[in-house]
C-alpha cells in the first residue's frame, strides 16, 4: 500500500501526462486543419490572423516546417530534421540544414501553435456566421464546424467587400445626385438674376463689351459646348456655336475663347482613347448640371471598356463606319466576334496567356485601390493581381480562357495575313526585274549610236592605266 504523499504525487503525475497529451492532440489537429485549407500548402499556406514571423526563418521554411510537422507527428523533430536533409529546395539553405534538432523542434512548435491560433480564430468566425451561440461560461467544447477552404474564404471575403463597395458608390452617386439637384436650382436662380440685370442695366453696359471678346453671357455656354464636344476639332466647335449666333461673334474670337477655357489632352486614367477636350479647372463653376451627369456617364462608360477591347476599337477607327461596326460586335463575355483590321505590314503582336489579359484588365482597377506610393511599387501591385487571379473560380477563369483562344486565333489569322502580303511583294519583285534590265540596254543602244545617224557601232579605244606602263619580253 502507497501512502497517500506518494499517492497525490503520481495523480499530479498523471494529470500533467494527459494534460500534454490532450495539448500534443490540440496542436497536431491544428496543423492537420490548417494545412487542409489549402490544395498545396507547401507553396501556398500563409497566416492571415495570427502574426508567427520570424527574422531568423523565411515564408517557405515555415511552410515547410509546418508540413513536415504535419507529416511526421509532434515530436519527431529527427524526422524532419533529414527531411531538411534530403530536400531539393533547401540544397543551398545552409543555414537551416545547420541547425541543430532542438532549433529545429521549438521553430516548429511555434508553427504548431500558431496554427491552432489560426484555427481557433476561423472556427469561431464561421459559428459567427452560421449563427452557432457559444456560451463563454460553458466548460464543454464547442461544437465541431467544418471550415471553408482558403480560396472559399477569398471568394467570400471579396463578395463583401464588392457589396460593401457597391452600398457605398450607390450612397456616393446619391449624395452627388442631390448636390446636382442643388446646383441646377441655384443655377436657375442665377440665371433669372442675370436676365433681371440685363434688361435693368441693358443702356448702361450695351456698348462696352470688347470686340475682340467673347460676351460673358456667352461664356457659359461656350463651356458646356466645348465640354460635350469630346474629340472634334476647334474649327469645328467655334463654327457650331457661331452658328449659334450668327452676327454676334466671329469664328476666331471663339476659337480664341476655346484655347481659354479648355484644353485638349489625354487622360488615360480618366479612360481616354484620343485627345479630348478638358475644361480648365477655372473654368468648372460654369458647366451646367445635365453636362457634368454627361461627363459622370463618359467616364464611367470608358473606364468600363477593358484594355483589350479599347486597343480593338482604336484598331478599328480608320475603317468606314459599316466596317466598323461589324468589328466591335461582341459575344455575352465581351470577346469580339471577328478580328480587327490588319495591313500585313508590321509583325503581328505576339498572342497572350489568360492570366496576362486579366492583368491588363485588372490592373488600372487594382492601381485604383492603392495610395499614390503604393502604385509605384511593382511587386504590391503584382503580389495583389495573384492573389485575385488565385481566388478566381473555374467560372470566372474560363472567360479569359476565351480571350486567350480569340488572341491565338487572331495570332494565327494575322500571320496568314503577313505571309499573303510578303509573298505578293516578292511577285512584284521579280516582275520588276525584267523590265528594268530591257531598259537598262536600252539606254546603252542609244547612247553607243553615232550622233551623225550611222548605223555601225564605233569601238572605244582601249586607254591603259595611269602607272602600269607595259612591259617588254624578255629576249632569248
């Protein structure tokens, strides 16, 4: 019989075996679950709540770690430890293959713990979710929930945020909407005001206006004309509104006016395809309401095109109008039904993957989305397109699957093209030749004819080298 000091000490024992057993079992379900979220955790496993970095370890040796600790069990840091040995991708890490097993053992049991960290976190934001209440005072544990995988997780927190971005521009367009409500009013105020004054004042101020300017009654209206004009010429806005006016004003005091108050430019991240006309900033308090909703609904409309699309319709601008809009039809994906035109001339442009179109698309959006210092920073900006083009589903990705096989085919066509065009210039060649060389002797026949009209050629006298005297043979 044991007395009962012996008896406490082996249940504290005891406790304190299983109570690492139950944290061993805790930590390898952790690992076990995390490393599940992902279809190849040794490239893509990452922590999103829990912060485990380490100066001493990079991203890809603590996903490694974590799967081999994973693989191998708690514990068996030996195991791992000839992992690191044997494995390809640390051939060159000397500094991990150096490190010593008990390094190696605690490194990976803070990976462990982080994990369950993790996992915790998700669990108890998907019972959220779910509407699952957990009682904090209950000792049981909670109920168990099976997690989304990471990509599920990306998909679900951009279509939050989409949603929360679509409330957020329909609370901004409605907000802008009753300020434009609020400015059309005080605009026809102003304009009944400007009506009074002139038929109060029209004796005082009838003949001081310059002749080589444009009426300040007028200017206003100038703006608007020249702001809805979009890429048309000078000549021919100043023409329009003298139209307008006819007597009042004359086409170079407009056309004066016009290099005034605005100017023609290329905005490409306002989506500009061509020089378009861009009212000075002194000038914005004189656009009217209904212009300013026309100027919203342009630049939403271009900013909506992608790049590709836009590169077609530039490609098709120089052809006629029934041309043209035969070649900007497009299917439900935007993908256009036929190619853009193509002289044969130039090399054709090299075919791209899927994943470069959705980074052409993509990327003024995702540029959008950052500070001014953080758009200059390539690897942010590409780091983000890979995570979008990642989170992407088979769906979403089939559509630039397609744009990819319309680039190909559009390859294809334009190199059947340019082989036509290269062949009929060699044709064209070798025609040539033949009657350059007829005229060529031609012009010789004539000029070797005397001038007198004989019909006998005169031979040239031989004219020997100026230095070379000749030679006399040697006598035998």
């Amino acid at each position: 019989r044991i007395s009962e000091h012996e008896y406490d000490r082996v249940v504290k024992i005891i406790d304190r075996g299983e109570k690492k057993l139950h944290e061993v079992s805790s930590l390898e379900r952790g690992a076990a679950v995390m490393t599940g979220l992902f279809d190849n955790p040794w490239f893509e496993l990452e922590f999103r709540h829990t912060n485990c970095k380490d100066k001493a370890f990079t991203m890809e040796e603590d996903r490694h770690l974590l799967c081999w600790s994973h693989k191998y069990g708690y514990g068996q840091w030996d195991a791992v430890k000839m992992a690191i040995r044997r494995s390809h991708t640390f051939r060159f890490d000397y500094y991990l293959r150096s490190l010593p097993v008990e390094a190696i053992g605690r490194r990976c049991e803070q990976l462990m713990r982080a994990a369950e960290r993790e996992v915790e976190h998700l669990e108890h934001k998907a019972r959220e979710q779910a509407g699952i209440k957990i009682d904090p005072n209950d000792n049981n544990p909670p109920p168990p929930i099976e997690l989304p995988t990471f990509k599920e997780m990306q998909l679900n927190e951009r279509a939050e945020a989409e949603r929360q971005l679509e409330g957020e521009q329909l609370e901004l367009e409605q907000k802008v909407e009753d300020i434009e409500n609020q400015m059309e009013e005080i605009q026809n105020r102003l304009k009944a005001l400007d009506e009074y004054s002139k038929d109060a004042n029209h004796s005082i101020f009838s003949g001081r206006s310059s002749s080589m300017e444009v009426p300040e009654d007028l200017v206003p209206e100038l703006v608007n004309l020249v702001a809805r004009s979009g890429s048309t010429g000078i000549a021919t806005v100043a023409a329009e509104f003298c139209s307008r006016y006819t007597g009042q004003i004359s086409k170079n005091q407009a056309s004066i006016k016009i290099d005034e108050v605005a100017k023609k430019e290329k905005r490409e991240d306002e989506g500009d395809t061509r020089m378009v006309w861009h009212i000075i900033p002194e000038y914005m308090h004189l656009l009217d309401v209904d212009t300013l909703r026309f100027l919203r609904k342009e630049k939403n409309k271009h900013l909506d095109v992608t790049p590709v699309a836009r590169r077609h319709e530039a490609s098709t601008t120089t052809t006629t109008s029934s041309s043209s809009s035969r070649n900007n039809r497009c299917d439900s994906d935007g993908i256009p039904l036929s190619f853009p035109e193509y002289d044969g001339i130039e090399p054709p442009r090299e075919c791209k993957k899927s994943f470069t179109h959705f980074c052409i698309n993509t990327r003024r959006e995702v540029k959008s989305s950052l500070s001014q210092e953080e758009r200059k920073d390539k690897k942010r900006v590409n780091s983000i397109l890979k995570e979008r083009w990642v989170s992407l589903s088979k769906t979403e990705k089939s559509v630039w699957k397609k744009w990819e096989e319309w680039d190909s085919k559009r390859y294809a066509h334009e190199i059947e093209i340019q082989k036509k065009v290269a062949m009929k210039q060699a044709n064209q060649k070798k025609d040539s030749k033949p009657e350059r060389d007829t005229r060529i002797t031609s012009d010789t026949t004539t000029t070797d004819e005397p001038k007198g009209g004989g019909g006998g050629l005169i031979p040239k006298k031989k004219r020997s080298k100026p230095g070379f005297s000749s030679i006399p043979k040697k006598k035998r």
